[in-house]
C-alpha cells in the first residue's frame, strides 16, 4: 500500500504505530544496557573481593605447618586473655587492602571470643605502599598512650582517606586528636627513631619466618589462611578445645 493512498486517519495510526515501535526499541536498548552495567559491577566486586582474598595468600609458608614464630613479650601490642588456649599473631600493614578487608572480620572474631582468645598485633609495612612506615608509626605513638586500638581501627577504616594522600602526616594528626592523645608526646613519638626500630624489628622477625605478603596469621605456632568469618571460628574453636 503507498502512503499517499492512505486516509488521513490511516496515516495518522501508521505514524503512532512507528511511534511506538521506536519507542519500545528505546526501552529494549535502556534495559540491555542497565543489565550489562549491572553485570559489569557485580563482575568488579566479585574479581576485588577474590583479589583480595588472593593477595592475601601469597605467603611461602605451607598452611597448617607449625613455625617458630618470634616469641611473644610485654613489648607486644596484645588484646585479650593472655592465658588462652589460643594465641592468634598477625602481620599486618595498614596501607593494605587485604588487611582492610580481613579487619571487620578480624574484629567480629575478637568480640565473639572476647576473654577466650589471645591476640598479638605486629607490624609490617609493606614497602612499596606510600603511606605504610607513617600509618605504622602513628599506631605505635598512639599505642604508647595506651590508644592503639582506637587508632588501629580508624586506619583501617578510613584507609581510602589517607593512603595516597601526600598529606597523611597531618591526617594522622587529626586521629590523634581526635583520640585526644598528648600531641606534644605524640609528635615526638611519631618522628622518634625508636619508633621506627620497633615497627623494623618486628617485620624482621616476620621476614625470619617466611612472612612476605599481608595479612599473615598465625594461630598457637601454625600458619592459617581463613577465607572469612566462619573459617576463623571453626579453627580457634578447635583450638580451644
């Protein structure tokens, strides 16, 4: 049928019908193409995650097999019971976003076994990462007014703050005020060469027994690699059993 033999009202359906054609081929491309970036953003946080989770299992020491770990002191940052059954030791930078990923864990693992398990915080700043020796040596100060802990938590979750800030010492600064630490003491600490040979002794003493990659765990002697939240509770359980 040619067009101009079609009635005005033939027409006038002709061109809506085009209309509508066009128009669910329109919402048919906008569906494809939420669809295909919500598939691309959930591929992304699947592939970090595994990254994550697998930049955290480089180390060279076999899993399970008990190693001489540098024996715990009075000189440790320690949490818990220190009578425990159970003796968990990491190295951990905190520039390192596997360690990031494994702190609400780690933290969940802490609380649910508070009073039942003795846990050992060393240092090792990964040296290729920008802001690792500074992070590490606001810890320290922070752990010699008796604060790490708060300090170790606002690290870890702000890491994206400061990691590759070129003003991280002033960011650092602001925790310790926050925590309202001694500034004066905690300036003096944070730039102090003893500082420095603590956080270097204790990645030594990692580097001695195979350490090479963070976080690295250590439960009673043995190195463990705990994919998440219920792996780490089933294997301080059977520890403490």
């Amino acid at each position: 049928m040619q067009m101009e033999k079609l009635t005005k009202k033939e027409k006038k359906e002709l061109r809506k019908f085009d209309f509508q054609v066009a128009l669910e081929k329109e919402q048919k491309q906008k569906l494809f193409k939420q669809i295909g970036i919500w598939l691309g953003v959930t591929a992304i946080i699947i592939i970090s995650v595994f990254g994550l989770i697998k930049l955290a299992d480089t180390g060279t020491t076999p899993v399970g097999e008990t190693v001489n770990v540098p024996k715990v002191t009075d000189k440790d940052i320690t949490f818990g019971n220190k009578n425990s059954k159970a003796i968990l030791i990491e190295y951990a930078d905190f520039q390192c976003p596997a360690c990031a990923y494994y702190h609400p864990i780690l933290k969940q693992v802490l609380q649910d076994f508070d009073g039942k398990i003795f846990f050992v915080y060393r240092f090792y700043p990964i040296q290729s990462h920008k802001n690792t020796m500074t992070s590490a040596q606001a810890a320290y100060s922070a752990h010699l007014q008796n604060k790490f802990w708060e300090m170790h938590d606002m690290l870890f979750e702000n890491q994206k703050t400061w990691a590759e800030s070129s003003d991280a010492d002033k960011i650092f600064l602001s925790y310790a005020e926050k925590l309202k630490l001694d500034i004066q003491k905690y300036n003096n600490d944070y730039i102090a060469d003893s500082t420095k040979k603590f956080i270097t002794d204790e990645a030594s003493g990692g580097i001695s027994i195979g350490v090479n990659s963070t976080p690295t765990f250590f439960l009673n002697n043995k190195q463990i690699k705990p994919k998440g939240y219920e792996e780490f509770k089933t294997l301080i359980q059977d520890e403490l059993e």
